[in-house]
C-alpha cells in the first residue's frame, strides 16, 4: 500500500496534451499517487486514507504558464512528507506547494 508520504521523480517528453505519467496504487486499498498532464499542465494527485473524510482524493496542478507538452524532456518532482503538504517541482520553475485540512486546500 502506499503510505502517508511519497517521493517522485522522473523524466518525460510527450506532444500529448492530456496523459498519465506516473501511477503507483495499492493492491488491497484504494491509495494512489499519479501524476499526469492536463492539456499540457503538470497535476499531482493522491489518495492516502480518508482520515474520517467521506472524499479524500487531493489534487493539485503546477501553475506555470508554460505548458509541458512540446516534445523536450522535463523533469517533474513530486513529494509528499507528511499529511498537510505536497509539493510539485517541473523543471526548474519554482516549487508549487499546497497545503492541506480537511477539505481545506491552499497552493502557493
């Protein structure tokens, strides 16, 4: 199963706008950490429990003005050390954090 912390990185080129790049989910569970391409923007999703939440799914894109999709090479990091923050790096474009509790989500 995939527990409540995750570190990715990895390295993708794609003319795909919309694509999943990386998925890693548990046999007997529903948690799940996957990031894709949303017309050509890098997103992170997971699923880590529910924590007594009836819908604890996450997610959360990159906002860089740049789309990924342009057949280069990129680097996306992606990583999640504890239960209230992630954070989505592609290339060498400022860290994207988002903060979690409870329903309430907040991305810098």
């Amino acid at each position: 199963s995939i527990d409540g912390n995750f570190d990715i990185s990895f390295r993708f080129r794609t003319y795909d706008k919309d694509a999943l790049l990386v998925f890693l989910g548990g046999h007997d569970n529903d948690d799940f950490v996957a990031v894709q391409l949303n017309n050509g923007h890098v997103a992170l999703s997971f699923h880590n429990g529910n924590n007594g939440r009836e819908n604890a799914d996450e997610a959360f894109a990159a906002d860089y003005s740049t789309t990924f999709n342009d057949g280069e090479w990129h680097s996306v990091s992606a990583t999640k050390p504890g239960n209230k923050i992630a954070y989505l790096q592609v290339d060498q474009n400022p860290v994207v954090k988002a903060y979690f509790s409870g329903s309430y989500r907040q991305i810098s």
